[in-house]
C-alpha cells in the first residue's frame, strides 16, 4: 500500500510540473487582439428612425436628416427658398438643430438658411471658410453667428453623433474654386449610409480618391446638380450606389443634369431621383434597408433625359384610364381645389386679395398643406 501511494504521489507531481510548463509565463506579453465584430449596440434600436428629406428647393440644395429626434440640416437653397427651409423645418417640428452643414459659399446652397435660423436655432454650423465676399453670406454670418454658434471650419476625418447615426467628414477645401471647396461629408446609419458632396468636382473627387477614405454608400447626394464637372467614372466605381439623388431645378438654364453623369449613373446601376421630375424626396432607413418616398413619379426615359429638356411627369394616357367612379371624382376635385398663399405667413386663402398678400402665388389645396399652410379665417 505504500508503494502504491508513492506511485500515486510521483505521477501527481509529474502531471503538475507538466501543465506548469505549458502554462505562459506570468512576465510574458499577451498577443494581439482579435477585431471585434461590429457591436449590436451600434446598430439602431426598435424605437429608432432615420431619414432623409431631399427638399426640392429648384436649381439649389436642401436636405433635412432627421434621426431619433435629432437633426440636421444640409443646405437651404436660395435666398428666395427661406420660406420654404422656415416650413420644413416647423412641420417637422425641428426647432432644435445639432448642426447646420453650409456646404459651401454659394448662394444656391446657404441663401435660405436666414429661413432656417429664423425658426430654430443650431448647436454647431460647419462651412468650409468663414468669410466670403457676398451679401447674402454676410447675413448667413450673422444669422448663424446670432443662432448657430458662429461658423466653425471642420476637418477631415472629424465624426459627430446625431441620434445613433454618425456623421464623418471626408473632405474639404480641395481647390480654389469655390465649388471644390465644399464639404464632403459621410451619414452612416446601421449598415447604411449616405454620401453628400455639395458642388464637388472633379478635382476634389480625385482629392477623395488620393486621400483614401471609404466612400462606398447606398445613396450619393450627386455633385454640383448632376454637371458634367462632376461625377467622374473613378469616382462612381469608388461609391458605387444604389440610389443617386439629383438637387436640380425644372427647365433649368445649364441643362442639368448634363447627359454625361446620367450616362456614367446609368452605367453603374444606380436608380436615379431628381427634384425636377419627383418633387420632394424621403429616403428612410431601418438600418439595413431604404425605403423612398417621393412627391411625384416620373419614367425611367425621363430621369435619363438631360435637364431643360423635359418638364412633365409620367401621367397615364387619358385612354388608359377607367371611367372614375362619381366618389373619385368628387374625391379628385378636392384635390384640385387652388388655394393661394404668401411668400411670407402660414395661412392659404381662397382670395388672392385677402389680408393685403404681397406677391402671392397659386397652388394646389394638397400642396398648401404639404407645406404646414392652414386655411385663413377670414375668406375660407
């Protein structure tokens, strides 16, 4: 029996030893880390929400982003748009901006933001510099100066949180001309993401491409209001998007968007939104997918078709149509009841004469209250 237990005792002792040497010196380095898969909790909730509201403000940029509450506003058109971003932004009850983006100096892209400012107030406004010489970006100045915590000039590779989307900016101030000084900035939101690029050409899309940033989005907000400077093959194989959207006014003098990007979009795939043929456009997302939602449809012929060159909607031939029904005709005249509204106020008016209205214009009853219009009480 002992020699037994002493038997028992030496193969104890062996096997420790044994797993001691195995075992890593406490002194020694830890290896490198594996990379971590992406976190759960960066992925949005069920609560959350997300999207973006491309305003069509004609031959100018707009865009509201709104996510968990949170917003954000891209642009706001020209001067005469300021009535238009003031609506937007109250019907969205989005009196609290986290960030105004003036994408560059031009007045298509910061001449409606006095409208913006006029009813909420930003955290922080971005611009690329912060003097230039014009009217209008002087009262933008002391507009966002008053309300948007002055003019601050970002730099590449800056991040900002809005809801729990984040926002990267990919570049800025790539050229002289003022159109390449805009700033590029990327919205990642889930799994997907949204690439604007102000009036970027050529030469600041190569800029990108020499910086190495990812650039590969679902969505491209396209350059400069679909011009030929802009919009470049290398630059598209890089983004390489679902959806390209196109900021471009109805029989616009330039011709935009050019046939050349329509070309290269088409090329890639890409479906293509335009402001001049779809009117207002939503594009929201779950954190995976997109979904869009637009003002008006148009055909695929249309949507390639070079601006100035084509100002209707697709509209069914009338022989296609069945005979309505006596409550969808009653249901359409309602439809198209004209109303009128000022370029300033919040009422619609069955009398352009009512309450003395400076410059009114006519539009339908649908679309005044689109735009937060309620009826007058005097003439309604």
């Amino acid at each position: 029996m002992k020699k037994a237990k002493l038997k028992l005792g030496l193969l104890a002792l062996c096997l420790a030893l044994l797993m001691a040497g195995c075992a890593a010196p406490a002194s020694a380095a830890p290896g490198p880390a594996a990379s971590p898969a992406r976190d759960t909790a960066d992925m949005p909730g069920e609560e959350s929400s997300f999207s973006v509201h491309f305003i069509d403000v004609g031959q100018a940029d707009a865009a509201l982003v709104e996510c968990d509450g949170h917003f954000m506003l891209v642009d706001g058109g020209n001067r005469g748009d300021s009535d238009v971003i003031y609506t937007v932004l109250k019907k969205a009850g989005a009196d609290k901006l986290d960030m105004v983006v003036a994408s560059h100096a031009h007045e298509d892209h910061i001449g409606g933001l006095p409208g913006a400012f006029s009813y909420a107030t930003a955290e922080l406004t971005l611009c690329p510099v912060t003097d230039y010489d014009s009217d209008i970006f002087r009262t933008f100045k002391e507009y966002a100066e008053e309300k948007g915590g002055g003019l601050t000039v970002p730099e590449a590779g800056d991040m900002y949180d809005l809801g729990s989307a984040e926002v990267e900016i990919l570049g800025l101030n790539a050229g002289e001309d003022t159109n390449n000084t805009s700033i590029v900035l990327m919205i990642r939101y889930g799994e997907t993401s949204f690439l604007f690029t102000g009036d970027a050409e050529r030469e600041a899309e190569q800029a990108l491409l020499d910086s190495g940033a990812e650039l590969k989005a679902d969505v491209l907000k396209v350059g400069h209001h679909g011009s030929d400077t802009s919009t470049s093959y290398p630059f598209l194989r890089e983004v390489m998007p679902e959806y390209a959207v196109i900021s471009v006014g109805e029989g616009n003098s330039y011709e935009h968007p050019e046939e050349g990007p329509l070309s290269r979009l088409r090329d890639a795939g890409c479906k293509i939104l335009r402001s001049d043929l779809n009117g207002d456009i939503i594009i929201s997302s779950d954190g995976k997918k997109l979904s869009i939602t637009t003002d008006k449809t148009a055909t695929e012929e249309q949507l390639l078709t070079p601006g100035g060159k084509t100002q209707s909607i697709a509209k069914p031939a009338a022989a296609e149509s069945p005979r309505p029904s006596p409550e969808e005709t009653e249901q359409s005249q309602t439809q198209e009841t004209m109303v009128w509204i000022p370029k300033s106020g919040s009422k619609y008016h069955s009398d352009p004469e009512c309450s003395n209205m400076k410059d009114p214009s006519q539009v339908s009853l649908s679309q005044a209250e689109s735009l937060g219009y309620t009826p007058c009480k005097k003439c309604w």
